[in-house]
C-alpha cells in the first residue's frame, strides 16, 4: 500500500536544517543564517550557498548572485563580486536578457534597484525558488514561508495524492504542496513589490535558423566553453551513460584541459548505461568509475522529501545515498537541459498549426487529471498567449517542457544536497535559443537520438558516434524493452496517457 495512503498518511515535517537555502523578505533573520548585504532587501542564506554582489560600472551595487554563475565568455566561474556595464535608463529587460543570461551555470540573480526589486532564474530554473503571492516574500522551498506549526496543516494532501508525487508526478506550473505557496518558473521574475511573476522570455516566436549546423555549433560552444570554466576551478565528475546529453557532454570535453572523472552509476535495469559507458571510458582512454547505488533509511527519505517541499518523490527518494560517492570532487556535471532540443512533448502527428489547450498539455505530462492543475495550465497558456502573441504550436509545447516539467519536476531538488555542485552545461539561453530555433525534423526523435545531437556530437568528437546512442544496436533492444514491461507496468499506462490522452 502507498505509504501516502489515507490509512497510513505520510508525515509532514520541515527538514532538518536548511543548509544550502536562502529566505528573502521579512525583518527577521532566520536561526542559522547568516543576513547578506542588499541594497534595500532583507536577504538571508544558509551555508553552504554562494552570494556573489553584482555591481554596474558605477560601482553601485545593483544585486546579487546566488548559487554558481558562470561566464562562460570569460572562461571562469565567478567568485568574489561581478561587475556589468552601467544600467541603462530604459529598457531594462534588455539589460537583464543580454547581461545576466549570457551566464550559464545554476543561480539565481536579485535585482534591487529603486523601482525593480526582482527575482529571476538561470534559464532552467536549476535552483529554484517559491513565493508567497502578494507579500513579498520567497525562499528556497515552500516550508520555509509556512509557520512549522502549520507545515502539515497547509499541506496539499488530496493534490499531493492524485498526482502521484510520491511516485513518478510533480506539481506543475507554479503550483506546490502547500496551500498558498506558489513555484517560480523558468522564463518568469517575481517582481517583489507586487508579488507577481512575469513573463520576461520569450516575448514573440522564435524564428526557424536556416544554419541548423550553425546553431548546433553554438550549443556545442556554449557547452564546452562552461565545463572548461568549471574544468580550471577544480576537479569534476561527469556523467556518462548510454544517452544523448552525456555523450553530448562527452563530445564537449574533447581536448579539454582538466581533471575529469567520468561517472556511471551500475545497478540493475540500467546495464545499457555501464556496457555503453565501459565501451566508450575503453576505446577514447576515459577515466572511468563505477559507482553503486546506495540506499537511505526510512529519517533520509523523510528528510529528502522535506528537502524538495514534498514536491517531489520517486527512485531519488530512496537512491539519494549515492551522490554521496562524488563528493571527492567539487562539481558534478549533468546533462539536464538537452531534452528541450529533444520535442519532449511533441505527438508525431503534432504541427506548428495542432490545435493545443491545456487538457491536451496536460495529457503529455502523463499524469492522471485533476481539476487544479488543468486550471494552473490553463492559467500558464492564458498568460503566455497573452505576453508573447500567437505561437507556434510546437514552440508551446517546448515551453510547456522548459517551464512545466523542467523547472517544476527537474529541478524541485535543487536543495536535497549541499555537494557537488551541480552543473549542466546544456543549460544557458544561448543554447536553449538555438535548440528551439531548429527545424522540426532536426529535433524529432528517431532510434533514440535526433539530427541536432548527432551535429552536436559530429563537430565536437565525431568518432564518439562509432557507438550507438540509448541501444544496444542489436537483438538486446527488443528483450530489455520485454524486461521493463514487466518491471514497470504503471510506465506502460503513463506513455499511453502522454500518447493518447
């Protein structure tokens, strides 16, 4: 029976300690952390978490940095303070679009200027933010803006249970598991005067490249450029499996000066992962590592839960343990973020001029429906129609990935762990532009990858191709699909949702 069953109801309770988060608002500081100078608001993080003050030429502080920027233009992760032209006296946005977002890693920047106090995120939402609608107040997840003596009472329960969050679902388009608490998504500031999230990008479509090479070479760019500045700060574990975006990532370290250590985790139903990672670590003389999954008991799982806001759940809930294993190291990088080149929500009979609203959204998420959330899509496409004009189709549903699913379900874990450092090279606006500037056919999927990771690929290492990408290539394909099947029925029912409705 599922431990968040009516007969057996999960506890709701604050994490332990709030290492690693940030609380903004308020003339209180919280116990523990430490205030952090603004210019106007009442910041507060909790160690380990970076600040980095940003300051215009001028030399006025106008912000602040949290997290691990990087500039990848300049080839290094930002450390001590951050300086940018000065501020304009119009057109702010484009101030905020061409300065803050030409940097990638995983952050959060506050703006706090007379007449904009703001909020953004990294272009993933890669660490995440919730908000309090109205006052002026967000943290990093959503117990930090509830009373503890109300943190079970303001608990979504009956949403929490229909989608399945303790399984396999999230909370989508802004919503959380606790009542009256909302999630800042990707693409969105919180304007801390009116506790509003606004659109900020994208305002108008994005038009089709005719240089698929071209922008792909620009995602290759853009990511190799980021490792080799996380690669000269400190020793890095990457990630390699048998998949697209970590062979991607793997393309993108070629000839890169560093000390990589490349990363697969062995462990039943994933076998493709360490055969692949093994004939790949052998043949291009990788530094390679195994490591195990490793388990929690029943206080860690409690605790990583507590630690997402009860956003989240699924295997991390019980597997967490592992990253434990890479600890040796500073930075850890992943490859989230290549799935928006990928037409993750797109049907294959889906078009720029598929009619779209937000049951059929809804349906792609493959998560049973429930009133609210439809309602909080509907919200979510209202509000993009409006902000950025008639789009396209299938840009909405690449969106909807961005926003919905990356920012809500991805990245909802942002604060289950202090270290590594998580970084994903994949993600940055330059990147995330030309992926969805590339003509369908280049994004479709087809035996398992697609024509924008094999450019990728191509002009980084073009002989990591010599292997194929998320198969085996031989008679192990049909037997391990058999397998899962078997395993995971409730997986077969999800497809057939985001397939069929």
């Amino acid at each position: 029976m599922p431990q968040d069953s009516q007969h057996n109801p999960m506890k709701i309770t604050c994490p332990r300690d709030w290492a690693g988060m940030f609380f903004l608002g308020g003339s209180d500081i919280p116990s523990g952390a430490r205030h952090v100078a603004m210019p106007q608001l009442s910041l507060a993080v909790f160690d380990p978490l970076r600040t980095i003050p940003v300051h215009e030429a001028t030399g006025r502080q106008i912000g602040i940095f949290l997290g691990t920027p990087v500039d990848q233009r300049a080839g290094t992760i930002s450390q001590d303070c951050i300086t940018l032209p000065e501020l304009p006296a119009a057109d702010l946005d484009a101030f905020i679009e061409k300065q803050i977002y030409a940097f990638t890693g995983s952050f959060i920047f506050v703006l706090d200027i007379p007449g904009a106090q703001r909020i953004y995120l990294d272009a993933c939402g890669s660490l995440s933010a919730v908000y309090e609608p109205g006052t002026g107040r967000a943290a990093a997840i959503s117990s930090q803006l509830v009373k503890s003596a109300d943190v079970e009472a303001r608990f979504d329960r009956e949403l929490y249970e229909t989608l399945r969050v303790d399984r396999d679902g999230w909370f989508p388009a802004g919503l959380t598991a606790h009542h009256g608490i909302s999630r800042l998504l990707p693409n969105h500031y919180l304007d801390l005067e009116t506790g509003m999230a606004v659109r900020h990008w994208p305002r108008a479509d994005i038009p089709r490249t005719t240089d698929p090479e071209g922008a792909c070479a620009a995602i290759l760019a853009v990511t190799r450029s980021t490792i080799g500045a996380v690669a000269r700060s400190a020793p890095v574990s990457v990630a390699l499996t048998a998949g697209n975006e970590t062979r991607m990532l793997l393309a993108a370290t070629h000839n890169l000066p560093g000390d990589f250590s490349f990363v697969t985790v062995a462990a039943e139903g994933v076998e493709l992962d360490r055969i692949r990672a093994e004939e790949l670590s052998d043949r291009f003389t990788l530094p390679h590592r195994l490591i195990s999954l490793k388990y929690a008991d029943t206080k860690g799982q409690q605790d990583w839960r507590a630690r997402t806001g009860f956003s989240l759940g699924g295997p991390h809930t019980r597997t967490h343990p592992t990253r434990q294993q890479l600890r040796d190291r500073p930075y850890f990088i992943g490859g989230l973020g290549g799935e928006i080149g990928r037409a993750f929500f797109w049907r294959k009979t889906d078009t720029d001029s598929t009619p779209i609203d937000a049951k059929g959204i809804w349906a792609r998420m493959g998560m049973p429906p429930h009133p609210r959330g439809i309602e909080a899509i509907s919200d979510w496409l209202d509000a993009l129609r409006r902000d950025s004009g008639d789009l396209p189709t299938l840009l909405i549903l690449d969106l909807a990935y961005l926003e919905i699913r990356m920012g809500c379900w991805g990245f909802a874990l942002s604060y289950t762990y202090t270290a590594p450092t998580d970084i994903h090279p994949l993600i940055g606006r330059e990147s995330f532009a030309a992926m969805l500037s590339l003509p369908p056919e280049w994004r479709r999927m087809q035996n398992g990858t697609n024509l924008m990771i094999q450019s990728v690929i191509r002009q980084g290492w073009p002989e990591l191709l010599d292997l194929p990408i998320s198969r085996y290539g031989d008679f192990r394909d049909r037997v391990g699909f058999v397998r899962r099947v078997r395993r995971h029925p409730h997986l077969v029912a999800k497809k057939l949702r985001k397939l069929f409705g």
